[in-house]
C-alpha cells in the first residue's frame, strides 16, 4: 500500500504513464490526469471537470463511465458524485510504462 501512495504523489510519472497508454482516449486521458492532479483535495465532480475543460457534461460523463468501466476510477456518492482515482490500477499502469521504458 505504501508504494501504490508514493506511486500516485509522482504525479509527473503517472501523467507520462497515462500518455503513453493505449487503452485510453484522449478525452479520457486529460480527465484521469486532472482527478489525480486534484485527488487530495477530497475527489472531484463532474462538473468541475466540465468546467476546468472544453468538454460537455455529457462527455465527461461518458468519458468517466468508460474510466470506471475499465477500473481507473472509482465513484462515491456525497450528496453529489465525486471520483476518485483507483490506486492499483495506476499503479499497473506506471509499472508497465516503467517496463517499456527498460525495453527500448
């Protein structure tokens, strides 16, 4: 558990991970960096991802169903929906970009 923290506060290797997938599309890229950019501030809103981007409601949602579809995002209900990054799951990511990386 530990490493999966210090993982996520490398937000600069996580990002790089994130670009580097395939399994994403744009769209949901820039919303999985901005939910970890703004993780410790207690999760972030749909709305505030329409607001902080130059993309519709209606694309955030779909974007952030497909990022819970896949396990990079988790919801929680307080009073309004807030998501939350899923550790493991950025952990693998970051693993295997760290892979590729030694690969080449």
């Amino acid at each position: 558990m530990e490493k999966e923290l210090n993982i996520l506060k490398n937000i600069n290797l996580c990002n790089e991970a994130i670009e580097f997938t395939g399994f994403l599309s744009k769209g949901q890229k820039t919303i999985l960096k901005y939910i970890l950019a703004f993780n410790d501030n207690g999760g972030v809103t749909a709305d505030t991802i329409k607001n902080s981007s130059e993309i519709s409601r209606q694309a955030a949602n779909i974007h952030l169903k497909h990022l819970m579809d896949r396990g990079f995002v988790n919801r929680e209900k307080n009073r309004v929906y807030t998501y939350y990054p899923k550790q493991r799951k950025i952990q693998e990511l970051v693993e295997s970009y760290q892979i590729s990386k030694t690969l080449k």
